[in-house]
C-alpha cells in the first residue's frame, strides 16, 4: 500500500432522530442518521409511515384511494 493517500479512521458516533446512539468505525467523526433498528418498523414490529417529500399524498392522489 502507498504511504500517506488513505483517510484516517476513526470510531464514529452515530445519532439517530429518535435519539439512539451507538458507535461504527468510519472516516467521520461523528453520523447523523433518520433510523435506526430501535425505531425501525421491522425490529419494532409497529406500522410507521416514513413520508418524504409527500410520496404517501402523492401515491394516494394517482390512485384514488
């Protein structure tokens, strides 16, 4: 491997919406992250629309439902 081309590494804290954080290795320092498997609908087991950008109207609309 070449000396000095490749970023540092470091233990990154990851910060979820929800409030979760844990640690991953990365070249950040620090993530922000929408979800994580503590509020994710297939690790929690409970129906959550995560709507961006209107996509939920939007569906409904071409439809008609």
């Amino acid at each position: 491997m070449k000396p000095d081309i490749h970023p540092e590494y470091h233990c990154a804290r990851v910060t979820c919406a929800c409030g979760e954080t844990f640690e991953v290795g990365s070249t950040r320092e620090s993530l922000k992250g929408e979800i994580c498997s503590k509020c994710h609908p297939f690790f929690t087991g409970k129906q959550k629309f995560v709507d961006t950008g209107g996509r939920v109207e939007r569906f409904k609309r071409k439809y008609g439902r």
